[in-house]
C-alpha cells in the first residue's frame, strides 16, 4: 500500500479554507492580476487581499510574477495536486474494501445458487 504524509497537503487545504480565497481563485482562473485588480473585486484593503494572495502562494495555487513594477498573481491548477493526491490515498482505500465486499458478495451468491445446495 502506498504511504503519504497527511501534513502534505496542509497548505493547501489552509489556502482553499477560506470562501474569499476560493473566490480569488475564481477570478485568476480567467487571467492573471495584479493585486489592485483583484482587490476591485471585494470589499476589503488592499493589504488584506495581499494577505489572502500570499496564503494562496504558500498553498501552491498561485505564481507571483514582476512585470515591470507591478506583480501578476496566476493561477497554477497544479496547486491541486497535493489534495489529489491525499484523496487518491483515501479512494485506494475503499477500493480494497469495496472489492472485498464485492468478493464476499459473489462468494455467497455463488453458494447459495449452487444446484448442490438445493434438496
């Protein structure tokens, strides 16, 4: 069986806890921004949407680039990689089980419809 680190995904996780952040993601999903673009969006400073911004780096969705003085903040869809594969440890799980469930289940159809069976 495959092991994983369950902290691995942890930042990530942290980055999408929050509606506001998945919002933005939204948004750089479209086109990349610079923080002002993505603070005309919301109710909110500047400062507490570069907060958001830098919460979303740390998580592995976004890549800030410097074009000229201002910064571009883009959408990495490779961000989700890490919960991906937390879940996929999770669905390998169930698949064993689900499979054994299944194998119990023909095993008992199968002797229980066996034509030695019935008197």
């Amino acid at each position: 069986m495959t092991t994983l680190t369950l902290n691995a995904p942890q930042a990530a996780f942290r980055a999408l806890a929050d509606p506001t952040r998945r919002e933005i993601l939204t948004l750089l999903k479209s086109k990349p921004m610079t923080i002002a673009e993505v603070a005309q969006n919301f109710d909110m400073t500047r400062a507490a949407v570069k907060k958001h911004l830098t919460i979303l780096t740390e998580g592995g969705f976004i890549q800030v680039t410097a074009q000229g003085r201002e910064k571009l903040n883009a959408f990495l869809p490779d961000g989700f990689a890490p919960i991906t594969d937390w879940l996929t440890y999770f669905d390998l799980f169930w698949d064993e089980k689900l499979t054994t469930l299944a194998d119990a289940i023909e095993a008992d159809i199968n002797r229980t419809s066996d034509p030695k069976d019935t008197a």
